[in-house]
C-alpha cells in the first residue's frame, strides 16, 4: 500500500482544489492511501472528501501568518502520517508542505496551478512566495508539476528548474462534460436565439447594412 499525503493551502471550491478532490477521491483504494491537509481552516471541498473515504486535517494557520511553528507541526504530522509521497498544491503549500515534508525525510512533489506570474497582476506576498520557490526548486522537490504548457513555460522563464518540470494536464470527465443535442435546443429556445446558421446569417446581414451606411 502507498500513501500519498497531499498538502494544500485550503480546500474551497475553486480549480485547483477541484482537481485534488477529483484526483483523489478516484485513486485505487486497493493500492493508495490518500490523506489532505490544509494550511488554513478548509472550505465546502472537506465534506466531499470525507464522504469520499478520505481522511482531511487542518493544520489551522491564518492567512498571511509566517509563525515557523507551523513548519515543524506540519513536519511532525508529515513524518507520523508515514506517507511514502507528499504532493503538494499550489505555492504557500509547495513552499512550507515542501520544507516539512524535506524535514520529515520525505520525497515531495510540487503542484503548480498558475500560469501569470506578473506582479502588476497578483498579490505582493503571492510573488515572493514563488520567488522563494523558485530559489528552492533545484533542491527541495524530486518534480515539479504543471497544469498546462503554458504554466511550465511561465514558470521556466520566472527562473524554476527546468529539469524537473513536468506538465500533467487538468482532466475532465466526459461524460459529464459532453455535446448534448437536446439541452442546446432547450436552451436556444428558452433564450430566444435561432439555429447557427441564421443566427450567422443574420449578424452577417447586420454588420453589411452598418458597414454600408457608413460608405
């Protein structure tokens, strides 16, 4: 049986949080175990695990908070939980789940979900926090995964170590996810829009007659 223990910053109902229940709600229970611990105090996505069969801690931190208790309390419950894998999400995790997990004698990925690093465009402590990872990458995590080709490139360029990075895209579950016939006519008639074609036709005939009377 191998453990994986997952780390993230806490489990609201957003991507990259999604992708954790999805990932690991649907490991083989035969052949893993799967734990969560969040940073902060966890969101709606801790009933959803749990009805999963999935165990979720929460190591109770405040937003924002550098107190380094924190890094030896996650330490210890890492090197109790004897999980043979930590995989942590998203930067403030890769950072303080990666230096547990090192101090615990742990082999650690990291999770990166991101793909903007433009400071003008994300929190002051968001940036350092990748700066720092960035500094740490080489040493700390055996590999580092992105979600897409874009977040590897991003993140090669922002000075991560390119030979550990790997892209593992989003999946998505299709039938769920998929064309259905009847529900677009539905809703093209509850919103009062015709089919494709004369919709096309129609916008066409209207950008003409505009382009027209301006001429």
């Amino acid at each position: 049986m191998i453990k994986v223990l997952h780390v993230i910053t806490g489990l609201d109902a957003d991507g990259a949080e999604t992708v954790l229940y999805t990932v690991a709600s649907r490991m083989d229970s035969s052949r893993f175990e799967t734990e969560v611990i969040s940073l902060i105090d966890p969101g709606p996505m801790k009933a959803r695990l749990e009805a999963a069969g999935i165990r979720v801690r929460s190591l109770g931190m405040k937003r924002g908070s550098a107190n380094p208790m924190h890094l030896f309390r996650l330490a210890s419950w890492i090197k109790k939980s004897r999980a043979n894998l930590v995989h942590t999400w998203m930067y403030h995790a890769d950072l303080l789940g990666g230096l547990a997990a090192r101090l615990a004698g742990k082999p650690v990925v990291w999770g990166i979900h991101h793909s903007n690093l433009d400071p003008a465009q994300n929190k002051r402590l968001t940036i350092w926090t990748a700066r720092i990872c960035e500094v740490l990458s080489p040493w700390v995590p055996k590999r580092i995964v992105c979600c897409s080709e874009a977040s590897r490139i991003a993140h090669i360029q922002f000075g991560y170590d390119d030979d550990k990075m790997e892209v593992i895209p989003n999946g998505f579950d299709l039938r769920v996810f998929r064309p259905d016939g009847e529900a677009r006519a539905s809703l093209r008639e509850e919103l009062g829009l015709p089919e494709t074609r004369r919709w096309s036709a129609w916008l066409a005939a209207s950008i003409y007659k505009r382009v027209i009377a301006i001429l």
